[in-house]
C-alpha cells in the first residue's frame, strides 16, 4: 500500500489515554487529533481468556472500532493499546470494581513478581499492523496501613492492577525487567517501528533528515 504524495499521512489516537498521548508527544510525535469510535469496545476479557491474548484482541477492537469512526481525514494512520497485568499467579489483572478490590489486587502483588502486557494495534484502511510488549514487575512488601492509604487517594481505581508506575506507586517498585514505557502504557520502541511502516516518524528525526513535512511516503525506517 501506498500513500498519496500529496496527502501525507497523520497520526490520530484511537484512545483517551493522556499518558500515552504524553508519551508520543514526549518523543516527538505530532498528534492530528483523536478519533472517536463508532461503537463502545467491551474491554470484559472472555470466558478463560488468557491476559497475553485479550490484550491483543482488545487493542485491535479499539482499532476497528476507531478506523470505522466517521470523517476520518484523508491517510489518517490510527494507534489504539491495551495494558493488561498477570499477577503473580497468571491471571489477568483489570481495573478493580471498588476500593475492597484494589486492596485485594495491591496485596496479591505485595513483595512478588508480576507481568505487565501491553499490545499496540496501528492501521491505515484495511493495513493494520500489531506488537505486544512484556515487562515484569517486583513490587516491594506493601503493609496494610500502606495499601489502605494509596487506595484512599483514588489513584488506583482507574487503573489496571489498581496502580499507576507514572504515579503515588512507583515507589512500590524494587525492580522492572523490559521496558518502562510499556508499564507505563505504550511501549515507544515498539510503537516507533510500527508508525514507521506507515509513514510517521518524529518530527525531529523528520527535520534532521531535511524534510519540512510530517508525514512521508517511505514504509521503511532510515
């Protein structure tokens, strides 16, 4: 596939994430706008669905869901994500219902291991391309009186495993293996090899190449 010179392709975000916006921007993305989807995602994981294949799956419905959005632009190029957490013992982690579950979640992960999954689903048209990223997490020994206090803040009540790294509980984490950015919410490395196949590069490695354009029609990195 290939884009209309004279249209160069745009980068629009199939998610309401602001880290993830902040993320992109942080690495020199320009961001056209974001579309809304046609319809709701259910993002409730299937009858033993396993964390590694929802979040793919959920990352490519936010996508179709997005690319079939009304009046898209022109060569609009879409990014949707998902991040799901495997506790300790493999199963998926969501958002907690209440306070009584994030409390739960934060003690199961106390002073063990534990899976972030993030998948990155990118399309343009029928041209759709998808990454999944793992990263392990160790949290510290998190007592009671500490648990309790974090879930008073309301942090964790929007987040998957009941914690934010970017937030209050990255001083809960002792170690990480494989990429913070991930755990974060989009894994940049990954999403940069992705854009690029479809004709988005950061502005600033676009201007040291002498381009004055944002988009361009090449597939292939530099």
């Amino acid at each position: 596939m290939t884009s209309d010179v004279h249209t160069p392709p745009s980068l629009w975000l199939a998610s309401g994430s602001p880290r993830r916006r902040e993320l992109l921007e942080q690495a020199g993305f320009v961001i056209a706008g974001r579309a809304r989807p046609s319809g709701a995602v259910d993002e409730s994981l299937l009858p033993g669905e396993g964390p590694d294949s929802a979040v793919i799956r959920l990352a490519r419905a936010k996508l179709d869901a997005a690319l079939a959005a009304p009046s898209l632009p022109a060569a609009a190029v879409l990014l949707a994500a998902d991040t799901l957490i495997a506790g300790p013992d493999g199963r998926p982690m969501g958002k907690p219902v209440d306070a009584a579950d994030a409390e739960a979640m934060l003690a199961a992960l106390s002073g063990r291991w534990h899976r972030v999954i993030t998948a990155v689903a990118v399309g343009e048209g029928q041209e759709q391309r998808e990454a999944v990223v793992v990263s392990r997490l160790r949290f510290a020994h998190l007592p009671a009186g500490t648990i309790r206090a974090y879930v008073a803040t309301g942090e964790p009540l929007d987040k998957a495993g009941a914690y934010g790294l970017q937030g209050r509980a990255g001083c809960f984490v002792e170690a990480i293996e494989g990429d913070c950015s991930a755990v974060i919410g989009l894994p940049l490395a990954a999403t940069r090899r992705l854009l690029a196949m479809f004709g988005i590069r950061p502005a600033w490695m676009i201007e040291a190449n002498g381009s004055g354009r944002h988009g361009i029609t090449t597939r292939t990195e530099s």
